[in-house]
C-alpha cells in the first residue's frame, strides 16, 4: 500500500509517500524554524499562513520526486491533531479537497502515534508489543504498546513537556529556538555535575519540568555573569535525560517488557540515548534515524498505513492529546 502523508501540526509542512508504513519513497519538508527565530518561539498565525502557502506546490513536487503519478496512490494520511489548530487546518482541507477531487481514501492520524511509528520507517519495523517513551514539543509520555492500534498511556507530564523545558531553558542560556539541538551542542562542552538540580516528586510514570525550568532560572539569577553555561546546558540535559531514562526502564521492568522505544523530537538527544543503554543493559532499545525523531510527513504516512484514526471526510482537527 502506497501512501502520501500531510504534517502541518506545527513549523514544519512534510509531505511524504511511504510504502507498506516502511519505505520511504519520497519525502519534502519545508522547515519554518528561520522564519520563527527572532520571535524565540513558534508564532501560531504565521505558521498557518506559511503552510497555506507551500503545501501545494510541496504535495506536488513529492509526487514527482516519487516519480508517480495519483493513480498510484493508495491512501493520504493527514494529521489532525494534537497540533495548533490553524496549522492543522491547512494540511487537513488540502488532504480533503485531494481526496474529495481526486476519489482517493483519506484517513486522519494523531501526530504522537505517527511519533511512535517513526520506528517502522526505513525497513525497521520495530515490532511491537515494546514500552515507549515519547518525549516531544507538547507531550511527554511513558506508553505500553501492545500493537500499533493498542496504545496504552502510562503517564505523562503533568505541566511542562521535556522538549518545552528544553526550549525554556534555552531561552534563559541566550541559544536560539528549537532549544533541545542547542543545548545538546552546548553541553557537549560542558560539566554535568557542575550543577545540582531538583528531582520532582511525582507519580510512578509521571513528569513534571516546570520546577526544573524555575530552578534552572533563580540559578541563573544568582550566579556571576560570567558562569559557564556549558556547565548549565550540561547539568540540566543530564537531569532531565535521567529523569526520562529512570521512567522507562522503571516502566519495561514493571510490565516486564524487554523492548523499549524512544519516539518524538527529544528522542534525537544523543545524551538521551547513550543514557538509556547504560543503564538499560539488559533491554532492546529501539530509536527512529534522528533525521525521523522530529515533525516528519513519513512517519505520517506510516500511522495512515499502520493505525488509522478516522476514515473519510468527516473529522475535525483538534489541539490537545485525546
Ligand atoms: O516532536 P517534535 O519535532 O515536535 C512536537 O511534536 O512538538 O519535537 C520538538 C521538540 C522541541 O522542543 C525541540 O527542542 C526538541 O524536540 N528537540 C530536542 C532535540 N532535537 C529536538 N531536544 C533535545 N535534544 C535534541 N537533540
Ligand atoms: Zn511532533
């Protein structure tokens, strides 16, 4: 099965055709992070306005880099939620119109089970039932997955995400938006025990940054200006890679599961990864190609292939995780 995949959940609008949820054969996608730079976050209206502009020529051209034509099209799979609304909107009534148009089946996806997906691209196919931690922009989350269609959530933050206190903290250091490839980069040079930072005290599978993101900031106000924020991008990557390496193992020995997964943009942590096989010697752990752990049009199109949400015209797009 052959399918076409639409993301405009947030800066980036990635189209992709992908093969059997594994193979890509096509992928474009056009980046906003320049455009939302000088603001130090993504602007909501302005990300919809750009994906509005691009996305035809965009589906367009991945048709021909594919060298196909829409008869060869099985399916478009289109993202509709959970995403800023007005982005979401873009990719969802270009993916309609297509499919009213053109006769073809179109399905929805929830962008975090396309996250987890990622690890089926690329001939991977990472098969489940495994313990996964998806760790994202907007979400943080231990899950077991007992298949592709039988998602069950663990837990999850309950305020900031990881990849938000990365970007926060960022923010604070003086690096540039997205936070997350910053701070890595800075802390490469860093000391991660320079500093000691506080562990939040909260459920078994639960998370919580924005103590952390307070803690990181009255630091900064009480230290020499010339502190070394190496030191400071290293410590904080340390506490939060411990704190998300600590839940999912915890959560593969509870459900006694030697398969763990790690899915979503801080899953291209470096850190992250070398953090969980030192402590996880005796689990598999499974990550997507790093160029797959962040917004991606393929890892779309696998869930429209894998687990579908909705078929045909009738739904809607939505903000928050459900
Ligand atoms: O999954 P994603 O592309 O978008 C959402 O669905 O939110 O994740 C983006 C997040 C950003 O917060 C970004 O700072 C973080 O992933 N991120 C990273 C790294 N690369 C991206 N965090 C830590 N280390 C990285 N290398
Ligand atoms: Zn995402």
């Amino acid at each position: 099965m052959i399918v076409l995949g639409i993301e405009t959940s947030c800066d980036e609008t990635s189209i992709a055709i992908v093969k059997d949820g594994s193979e890509i054969l096509s992928e474009i996608t056009y980046s906003q992070i320049a455009i939302h730079q000088p603001f130090g976050g993504i602007v909501p209206e302005i990300a919809a306005r750009e994906h509005a502009v691009f996305i035809d020529e965009l589906i367009w051209q991945t048709l021909q880099k594919a060298n196909l034509t829409w008869s060869q099209i099985d399916r478009l799979a289109v993202v509709n939620g959970p995403g800023l609304v007005s982005s979401l909107l873009v990719g969802v009534m270009a993916a309609k119109t297509l499919s009213w148009a053109l006769n073809l089946e179109l399905v929805a996806v929830n962008h975090l089970q396309a996250h987890i997906c990622a690890n089926y691209l690329n001939n991977q196919k990472t098969s489940a039932p495994f313990i996964c931690l998806l760790a994202s922009g907007g979400h943080t989350q231990i899950l077991f997955i007992q298949s592709y269609q039988n998602m069950q959530l663990l837990g999850e933050t309950l305020d900031d995400s990881a990849g938000e206190a990365f970007d926060k903290v960022a923010r604070m250091l003086g690096l540039n938006y997205p936070g997350g490839p910053a701070i890595e980069k800075l802390a490469q040079t860093g000391n991660p025990k320079a500093f000691s930072l506080p562990k939040p005290k909260v459920g078994e599978f639960e998370f919580s940054f924005s103590g952390l993101k307070t803690a990181v900031l009255r630091l900064i106000q009480g230290l020499p200006e010339n502190y070394s924020k190496a030191d400071l991008a290293a410590s904080f990557q340390e506490t939060v890679c411990d704190e998300l390496s600590n839940k999912l193992i915890k959560a593969a020995q509870k459900f006694n599961c030697s398969k763990i997964v790690i899915a979503g943009g801080v899953a291209a942590n470096g850190r992250l990864r070398s953090l969980i096989k030192e402590k996880a010697l005796d689990l598999e752990l499974f990550a997507p190609n790093i160029k797959y752990c962040t917004d991606n049009g393929a890892m779309v199109a696998a869930a429209g292939f894998l687990c579908p949400q909705n078929f045909g015209l009738d739904f809607t797009v939505y903000s928050r995780a459900c």
